[in-house]
C-alpha cells in the first residue's frame, strides 16, 4: 500500500486564487465546469508540471487561458497538465455519476435530492482540484437544475443571484466571502423545507438560520434550531466569536457516514442529529443533537477561519472542537459553577475515552493525537485524533485556568485567523499566551498509547509530612507505538488529600508559606517525581487524578474499604463515581476469572451496602446516581482481562446485576414510582436525569428471577409512555425479562413498536438496534435473530444508520453473543465487511475494525477471529479495510 507520510508534506507548487463551479444537476450525469484562476506558488519548490487530483471522474474538456489545451492527461488518480504558464485561467469541465456513487463521498444522491461530502478527499470525486486542506480559496458557485425536482439549490456562503432556465430549469449563484479549503465545500439540491429564525449576532449584525429537512420532517426541527442558537451565544460569550456569514444553514440527510460536516455555512448532518420530537426522540438523543449541532457549529472557528495545514493535524480541529462542545454542553446543563451538573458530563465523556480510546491505544490501529502515517485519512477520523486529543486541549485549560486557556485561544486566532496550521502552532499560542515554555507537551501530541501513572503513599506521624511518588511509563502495546514513546510526560496531576471526617484537608506543599485550597494540579514532568504535602494532622486518604484531569491509567492500591469510603464522601464527583467503578470492576473483574474456570460465584454484602448509599442518597442528583449504579460495560472489562473473555464477563456482570436486582428491590421498586416526569415533555437535564434514574430502576428489576413485577411495570409503562425515552426503555426492559422467562408482552410490544413507528427511520432504526443487542437464549441465539432480520424488508445495507442498527449493534454492542465460541458471529462479520466494501469502503472500515482487538482474547476465539480477517484481508479490495484488516494482522 501506499503509506503517507507526515515527515513528507511539502507546501503546494501551484495556488488558487480564486474558483468558479457551475453544476448541471442531473442524477445519472452531473456535468461540472470548474474555472480556476491559478499561479505558482513562490513558497515552493518548481514543479515541473501541474497534478491535480481527481477520482472517478470523465473528463470532457481542458482550457488554458480560453484555449484548449492538448498537454493534458487524465489518469486513475486526477489529471496532469504539462507547459503551463506561471499564472494562467484553467478551465476544466468534467461529469460524474452521483445516482450511482454509493460511498457517500463526493456528490450522491439521498432521498433523490443532491447531496455532498467532502472531507477528506471527496472534492476530487467532484472536479479535478488541489485538493488538500492548505489550499484555500473563494469560491462562486452556480447551480443549474430542473425547477420541480430541486426547487431548494444551496451553496456555501451568500445567495448572490437565482433565476428561471429554459425547458423548467433555474439557476442560483451562490458566493462565500472566505477563503476556505475544498474540504469545505458545499451543495444541496432538492425539495427541501426550512424552519428559519432571524437573530442579530453580538455586534446586533442580522443573522439568517435555517434548518433544512423533507417536508414531513418540518415537525421535528425545532431543537436543532434552538440548538443553534444556544451554540451562536455560547461561542459569543465563552470565546468572544460572532458568526461571520448573514446566513447559516443546516441540511439534514439519511444517507450519511458520519454524524455531520460542518461546511463553510452550510452544515450537512445526518437526520440522526437533526430530527427531534418528544415521540421519536430519547433524551439521549436530544442532548446528542445540541452536542453536534455545537460542535458543527463550533468547526466555523476552530477548523474552517483556521483549518489544518495537512490530514495528520485533523485533531488541531477536531480535539479542540469536542472540547469546545464538551464545555458547551456542561455548560448547558449546569452553568459555570454548577460543579455537581459539569460532572455528570464529565463522566459521561471518559466513560467513551476509556471504553473506546484506551481500547484503541492498546491495539494494531494505536497512533498518536498527531499520527505519523496513514493509508487512507478516513480510517484516522478515530477516537484518539477526537476524544484524546479533547482531552489533551483541556489538559491546556486544567494548566492555565478559564482566563489562561481563554488568553491562548484569542492569541491563536490572532496569529492564524485565515491560515491552515499545525498542532504545534496551537500549542505555540497556548503557552506564549500564557509566558511558558511548553516543550516537553508536545509529546502528547506525538506518543501513542495510554499512559500509565503509578503512585506510591507515605504518611509521617512524627512530621506530619504526606509524600505521594508518582511514576509513569506505558504498559504493552504495539512495537509500532512503542517507538512514538520518547520521554516523561507532562501531565496535570489533580489531587486532594481526605481525613477521617471525610472532608478535604487544605494542602500545603512542602516549601509554600500557608495553605491554599483543597485540590491541586501537580505538574509532574519526571519519570518518577514525589510530591511533600506538610502539616498533614492524620494520614490521609489520596484522591487522585480529580475530574480525570488528564488521560492516564491510575494504579494505586485501594482496599475495597477505602474505596468505598471515597464513594461516600469524596468533595470530587468525578472521583466519587470512579471510586465506585473501581470497586465495581475490581469484583466484576475477580468474578470474571471464576466465572472462567466453572467456580461458583459470590458478592460481598459490603459491596451491594456501598451502592445501596450512594442509590438512597438524596443529596445527590438522579443523573449521578444512575451513573453509579450503572456497572463497567463487558467491554470495557473484557479489555482488563489478561485474556479476554466475553463470555465470563457476561456471567460476572449479569451475577452482579441479579444480585444488586434482587438485594435493592425494594429500593428499585420505591425508585421507580418516585422518578415519573408527570406532564408534558421536557428534554432537561433534569427531568431526564429522573427518567435515567427510574429507566435504570427498571432495567434492574427485568433481572429478576421473577420478573413478573418488572414485566407488568414495563408493560404500563410501555403503554402510557409520552416519550421515546420511557417507551423505548419498557420495550428494552421487556425484551431482557423475556431472556429469563419466555414472555408474550415482549412480542407484542416489538411488534406494536414497528407499526407504530413504520414511517419513522431513526426510530425503526432503534427497533433493530434493540434486537441487535439483546441478551439471548440457548434456545435462540442472537445471530439468528440478527440474520433474520438481513432480510427484512426495512433493512438496507446502503444507509449507514441502518447498517450500523443491526450490523454494528450485534458485531460492537453486543460482545457476549457475537463472540460466540462457535466463531458465527465472526463468520457473518466477514460477509458483511465484504458486502459493505463493495457500496460503501468507508462503513466497512468501521465495521473492520470490531476485530482489531483479537490477538487479546482466549485461544479458541483468537483464532477464528484470524481466519475471519484473513477471509477479508483476501477479498476486501479498498483501501480503507486493507488498511484495518493488514495492520491488524502483522
Ligand atoms: N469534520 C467532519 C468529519 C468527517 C466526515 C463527516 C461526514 C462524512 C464523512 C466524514 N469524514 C470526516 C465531522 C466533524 O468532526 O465535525
Ligand atoms: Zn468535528
């Protein structure tokens, strides 16, 4: 394969000034003429010829300055052009097939309207261009199609100009003031509807919004909108950014490969994170749709005014992007100093970094936030480039403060705005802004794996002196990412000390004059470094690595006694939820291995007692209790194991789940009646903090070993529901007590489910989501269920949403049935990556990589997790799953 290389780039020969694209919008042959005003570039070296890139694509025409040029050859991967002049017009018309242009990237057609995807490279699917993100520049845009069939013809920037066409056609011209990279780029072309708000920006500029959907989806517009406008004043008020177009517009689509796109003011997304009513929509998803809408909106800054020099600094936009939504969204929920509502999130989110992240730092795909290398950019839109390189510019936050992190960002743009950069530019900013020298934190941006810090304790009674050691390294991984780890770290080592009473103590360091607050970030550089806390009364208990100020594995030796102590008293809600998962995973993990050999298995009372208090604490908020309450996911545990082994930590975690069902009934019974949201419908944080609650409540009690209870409640439920959230809970209540008991009500509301929702995509796509993950009989494994459902007749392999609801559900979600010893699960994940790779390469790059991780597993597994890959490593033909499938087999 042909392997990029970050060492390699080099600036581009030729520039754009400026670009003209007309569009004759037909399905089956799209003809695009593409004008160019083009110089060479001083900044580079003299090419000797001209390569643009170009994919897919049949070229009608090529002209230099108006005249026709001859020295110009079309290839499998763009066009060169030999003798051309220093400074020149070129103009290049060529078409493409968007009705047939099943990978989503490109132009394609979704519903019959026009659609675009450009990031990474689907620009050159649409004309032959310099497509890479450094060079920038403005376009004009004419779109020409038949009136009745795309009423609605959209483009990046402002309408200048629309009008009608012979033979029913018409036209509009569209213009964006900025320059911006191809990646960027735009169109939508359809019957189309808008919800549509006029707001004025900070400065009082009149701004446009729109929310672009199908007709019939005009009713389920009104959060995204809302959405928008929260994210315009948040970005106002947190960052000092205004929105720089008079119009921003979102379009919704149900063909799409990822979430949304934030293309120069008009943002592309999938209906998932548009499309929003009490009915349809949980409460999961309506905080789903604010986050994205957010981080979309977000991009216009951080990613578009200022956009990457090259792919390996995608998370220079992205990880500063989700930190922006992550704080947007804490934001939203709890304000600035509601630290209690900011910690919820904040859970939520390193639950997804450690389950997903860490998993993808152990494994074959393990790169750092700045990868060095790829085969095909899209299989590195990944977990670390997003989530850990989030947490690597909030490390910037926790060292600087609000003000300081503030500081960094307001120099970034001042020094950048309008240029593609790197994530040491960032950096850069960062720490002038802030008058230090941040050398040595580049390593996070250029070590892969997932740091390990180990911490050793002393108290001296005599000296009253507390000394915590801290040392770090990595554990195993790759050799691969072993050569990116080149040195010590600079991590921000939050921690508190608690006595006794289960208060902070203040802390002193040794050599400061008094002490001051109750947490501290310690700045540890070494590889090993001891930290001297003085006038310590008592020994103290650590809480270590507060609000997972940054993103390490902590190895430190609680007794399960001091664990649960921290449970209950610990000042730092995040630590107070990690003290209980920590408990958890370590009996969950000890079960696991018993329930690996055929030994019985058994609970300390002591432990069911510890989540009895946090669950009966009314102190605390429902959404934080059923945080608590939830226990680590299979995967994340089979991950822990030395060997991992779905199978046993299914046996562990359900034995867990039965015993906290049945010792807590009681307590899940009061729960269940005290948390009803009566009334209308509201997506608060709040009342969905109650629903989480109750709906967890629930989902214990459908562990019953008599889940009549649980079956009658979850019937009603099911029945009076007024929202998704609660319907779509009873149904998965339900289904999990028809696991222990064969039960008709289970049926009956699956099917009740189907027809109610039959016209409702996103919600059909939960009914096949909820099959997918289901537990499973003896009688009836999940595999069957899944591949008779292959062939029903809402199931379509050619939209993502689908393919993942089924597909990726059972192969990613639901481990203990997928990774059955019998290797079926394996056997139909082949056939899958197969079929996909044929539509649509980059899904079934996703779907590839539920593999990657087999070399981990119990001997029988692995292997037929082997044959399974090299079935696909011999028949996949794309780019995007070779890559996933030969990294994981070296
Ligand atoms: N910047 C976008 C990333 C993206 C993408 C989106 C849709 C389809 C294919 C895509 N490839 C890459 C989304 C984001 O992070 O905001
Ligand atoms: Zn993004």
């Amino acid at each position: 394969p042909v392997v990029i290389h970050r060492a390699d780039y080099a600036p581009p020969a030729f520039l754009i000034d400026s670009v003209a694209l007309e569009f004759d919008l037909v399905p089956t042959r799209t003809i695009v003429r593409n004008t160019m005003r083009m110089r060479r570039n001083p900044g580079a070296v003299r090419a000797p010829r001209l390569e643009l890139l170009g994919e897919q694509l049949e070229l009608v025409s090529v002209a230099v300055n108006g005249a026709p040029h001859a020295a110009a050859r079309a290839h499998e991967h763009g066009l060169t052009l030999d003798d051309v002049p220093d400074a020149f017009e070129l103009t290049i018309e060529s078409a493409c097939a968007p009705a047939e242009n099943t990978t989503l990237s490109g132009l394609y057609v979704s519903s019959g309207n026009f659609f675009t995807q450009c990031e990474a490279e689907g620009f050159r699917r649409i004309t032959y261009f310099l497509d890479r993100p450094d060079v920038m520049t403005t376009y004009t845009v004419t779109l020409r199609a038949d009136k009745t069939a795309y009423p609605v013809l959209l483009s990046n920037g402002n309408l200048i100009e629309e009008g009608d066409l012979p033979d029913g056609r018409h036209f509009a011209k569209w213009e964006d003031p900025f320059k911006k990279p191809s990646y960027l780029f735009a169109l939508v072309a359809g019957q189309l509807v808008a919800l549509e708000e006029r707001i004025k920006s900070a400065s009082g500029k009149e701004k446009l919004l729109q929310v672009w959907v199908e007709p019939h989806d005009l009713g389920k517009t009104r959060h995204a909108m809302e959405s928008l406008i929260h994210s315009i004043r948040w970005d106002e008020e947190r960052f000092g950014l205004e929105l720089d177009l008079d119009r921003f517009m979102i379009v919704a689509v149900s063909d799409f490969n990822m979430g949304a796109m934030e293309n120069k003011g008009l943002n592309v997304f999938n209906t998932k994170y548009v499309l929003a009513n009490p009915e349809t929509a949980t409460d999961t998803d309506f905080a789903n749709i604010e986050a994205v809408v957010g981080h979309e909106y977000f991009h216009n800054w951080t990613g578009n005014r200022v956009t990457c020099r090259d792919w390996f600094q995608l998370s220079l936009k992205e990880g500063l992007t989700v930190f922006r939504d992550q704080e947007f969204s804490a934001d939203m929920a709890g304000g600035a100093s509601n630290e209690a509502a900011r910690a919820v999130k904040r859970i939520e989110d390193v639950r997804v970094l450690r389950q997903m992240q860490f998993a993808e730092d152990s494994g074959p795909m393990a790169h750092p936030v700045r990868p060095e290398s790829y085969v095909e950019i899209n299989n590195f839109y990944t977990m670390t480039v997003y989530e850990k390189g989030a947490e690597v510019v909030r490390m910037y936050q926790t060292l600087f403060g609000r003000d300081g992190f503030r500081r960094g960002m307001d120099l970034y743009f001042k020094r950048h705005d309008g240029q593609a950069v790197t994530c040491d530019d960032f950096r850069v900013a960062l720490a002038d802004a802030n008058g230090r020298d941040l050398a040595q934190f580049e390593g996070w941006y250029s070590q892969a794996g997932t740091p390990r810090v180990s911490v050793w304790t002393n108290y001296d009674a005599t000296a009253l002196r507390y000394t915590v050691t801290l040392k770090q390294g990595y554990g195993d991984v790759a050799p691969a990412a072993r050569e990116t780890q080149t040195g010590p770290l600079l991590i921000p080592f939050a921690i508190g000390l608690i006595g006794r009473d289960g208060a902070d103590m203040p802390l002193r360091l040794d050599g400061e004059s008094a002490a001051a607050g109750t947490t501290r970030v310690l700045e540890f550089t070494g590889t090993e470094q001891t930290f001297t806390f003085v006038d310590v009364r008592e020994e103290p208990l650590p809480s270590l690595l507060r609000n997972f100020s940054a993103p390490v594995v902590v190895e430190y030796d609680y007794t399960a006694g001091e664990l649960a102590f921290l449970l209950a008293h610990d000042s730092d809600p995040f630590n107070r939820w990690e003290a209980g998962q920590r408990l958890a995973t370590r009996e969950l993990l000890a079960l696991a291995a018993r329930a690996a050999q055929d030994a019985p298995l058994s609970l300390d009372d002591s432990v069911v007692a510890a989540f009895a208090r946090v669950l009966n604490d009314e102190t605390l908020s429902p959404a934080f209790r059923e945080l608590a309450l939830m226990l680590p996911s299979e995967a994340y545990l089979a991950e822990q194991m030395a060997e991992s082994n779905p199978a046993a930590v299914h046996r562990a975690r359900q034995f867990v789940r039965k015993r906290l069902a049945a010792a807590l009934r009681d307590d899940w019974l009061a729960i269940h009646e005290r948390h009803q949201t009566p009334g209308a419908y509201a997506p608060t944080p709040e009342a969905a903090g109650h629903r989480g609650l109750k709906n967890l409540a629930l989902a214990y009690l459908a562990e019953l070993d008599d889940p009549a209870e649980a079956v009658k409640l979850a019937s009603a439920q099911y029945a009076e529901a007024n929202n998704m959230t609660d319907r779509a809970a009873a149904l998965s209540a339900l289904l999990a007590a028809s696991t222990a008991q064969e039960t008709p009500a289970a049926e009956s509301a699956l099917a009740d489910f189907y027809r109610r929702f039959e016209k409702e995509p996103l919600v059909i796509d939960k009914w096949f989501a909820l099959q997918a993950t289901q537990r499973g009989t003896a009688a009836r494994p999940v595999i069957e269920v899944v591949r008779n459902l292959m062939t029903h007749p809402a199931f379509n392999l050619k939209n993502p949403n689908r393919a993942r609801s089924l597909i990726f559900s059972f192969c990613s979600a639901n481990p203990a049935q997928f990774h059955a010893e019998d290797g079926s699960g394996y056997a139909f994940w082949a056939e899958q990556v197969i079929a996909l790779d044929a539509l649509n390469p980059q899904v079934a790059a996703r779907l590839a990589r539920a593999l990657e991780l087999w070399r981990r597993y119990t001997p029988v597994l692995r292997e037929k997790m082997r044959a399974a890959l090299e079935q696909v490593a011999a028949q996949a033909k794309s780019r995007d799953v070779r890559e996933i499938v030969e990294k994981a087999l070296v």
